[in-house]
C-alpha cells in the first residue's frame, strides 16, 4: 500500500523543488515496548559477545538497534522473517513473546508490511508518537505540504 505513495528522489532534485531545508533536532524516549525490547536485547547472548568483542554480527545487531529506535514493527518483522528464512534476528530472536497476535496485521497474510495496523500502532514508538502529534497539529494549523525522508522504506 505504501509503496503507491513512495517516490525516489535524489536530494539534488528534491532541493530544485523543496523551500530551503529546516532541520530540527528533536530527541523522543523510548516508547514502553521499545525500552522493554532494548533492555532484552542487552540481556541477550548477542549483547554479550559485542561486548566481549567476540561478535562477528556486529553490523547486524547495530541495524536491529537502528531499527529499534525507529519503530518495534521492524523488529517483529526481522522475527517473522527470521522465521521464515533462518537467519538469527541479532539479539532479538526470543522476543516474540513481547508481540501480541495480530499487533501488527494478520500473520495468517504472511509478508512484511501486510495486513492491517491496530489502532494506536504509532503509539509504540517514541519518534512515532512526536511524529503523528506533529503532523496532526501541522495539518491543523497550516496548508503546508510535508515531505517525510527516511533511509529506510521500512519506516515508511
């Protein structure tokens, strides 16, 4: 459904037709989920053998942490998908359990991304949650367009 709306664009066009660039910097908390999933993961076996400098995954659990940050979707996808195909999900392996059934669209459907979100579902993430709140209040006080960029078309 999403991919309807994503359009790939290089910064040297977006900035032909962008007004100049704004950046705020804008630090959000970990949402309850998050900091549960997070404190796991820092339990994990994983954890400890990055720390011991014994990883050899360690780009690997660097971009679970990176998707983390972002949203816990990513990680129940990465479990899911771990499922699926074999690979270890970098320290979240055992996590499943933090995940209700059908929190993030059916599982019966299969496939990243499909199904339905439960309402409330940008609530589980910090940058999510300041997220939505500022859109919804930039689409009440403005007829601004609004361009959203993000390196990775997961989070989108």
């Amino acid at each position: 459904l999403v991919n309807k709306f994503i359009l790939r664009r290089t910064n040297t066009i977006l900035s032909k037709h962008l007004p100049p660039k704004v950046v705020e910097v804008v630090c959000c908390k970990l949402s309850p989920l998050q900091q549960a999933l997070y404190e796991h993961f820092l339990s994990s076996k994983s954890a400890a053998k990055l720390v011991s400098g014994k990883a050899t995954q360690t780009l690997a659990a660097i971009t679970a942490l990176k998707k983390l940050c972002s949203h816990p979707k990513l990680i129940h996808d990465m479990i899911r998908g771990a499922k699926n195909t074999g690979h270890t999900a970098s320290g979240f392996a055992t996590c499943a359990g933090f995940f209700q059934e059908g929190m993030y669209g059916s599982s019966s459907r299969g496939g990243r991304g499909l199904g339905s979100m439960i309402p409330g579902w940008e609530e589980h993430s910090g940058k999510f949650a300041v997220l939505g709140r500022m859109l919804a209040n930039l689409r009440a006080e403005t007829k601004d367009r609004i361009v959203i960029i993000s390196n990775y078309t997961q989070t989108l």
